[in-house]
C-alpha cells in the first residue's frame, strides 16, 4: 500500500510561537542588558517553570537552523547568533550590535519557518533528534 505525503500545511502562528519562544525569551533578556544566571551559568526559564543552561539550545538552535537551511535551499548567515553564543559560553560581555544582528537572522528565521511545510519541520526535529540520541549514545559508551 502507497503511503500518501500528507498536504501542505503552514505553521499556524500558534505553532510559530511555540517554535521561537526560547529564542524569544533569550532576546528578551539581551535586550535588557542582563540575562538570568544560576551562579556562573546563563539559563533561561522553559514553558515548564523550570530554569536551565540555555547554551545547549541555543547551539542546538544553530545547529537544526543550518541542517533546515540546507534542505531549504534558504542562505542565511547564522553567524550573528553563533556570536551570541560564543559570549554566552565564554562569559564575555555583548554588543548591543551583536544583539540587533541576532534579532534581524531570528525574524528572517521566523518568516522561513512561517512559509514552510510544518512536515518538513517535523521531519527534520526527529531526524536531528536521533542524531542527537545516537551521539549521545556513543559518548556515553566510549567513557
């Protein structure tokens, strides 16, 4: 039996919401010049009320935005947001620039994501979620 493609079908803005509310929150916090930490470590608070290292998303952001961006055909310079983490990990101060240029790629992010198949998005989410699983399955082991 022929499995059929499911139809087309846009993010709603709910769904775009959900998408972006980390990053939304982080740029929240950058616009204010300070970000929440736990002693040393930059967290941010997830939609469970639970505080956490907000490095691993935010690199794991990067990381699914560049795999999206291929399957696309779209080129946008992630760049500015791997900046952002750079200071985030380093510990090192940020430019109000730097922030204003993290914002401009999450809105171009947004609109892609906005136009986009959501099966797409899905596809790749569980791809790069065994991606993730496996890597972590052969860290663990190779310890």
């Amino acid at each position: 039996m022929l499995m059929r493609k499911p139809p087309r079908q846009n993010p709603t803005t709910q769904q775009v919401k959900a998408a972006f509310s980390i990053m939304d929150r982080l740029f929240a916090q950058l616009r204010t010049g300070e970000i929440d930490t736990i002693g040393d470590i930059p967290v941010i608070k997830r939609v469970e009320g639970i505080y956490s290292d907000l490095r691993p998303p935010l690199l794991g952001w990067i990381d699914t935005w560049e795999f999206i961006l291929k399957e696309t055909g779209d080129s946008i310079d992630l760049k500015p947001l791997f900046e952002i983490y750079l200071c985030l990990q380093d510990d090192k101060p940020m430019t109000r620039q730097m922030v204003n240029e993290g914002e401009k790629v999450q809105r171009r992010l947004r609109h892609i994501y906005s136009q986009q198949d959501i099966h797409l998005f899905a596809r790749i989410a569980q791809q790069r979620q065994t991606a993730y699983a496996i890597n972590k399955h052969f860290y663990l082991e190779s310890e």
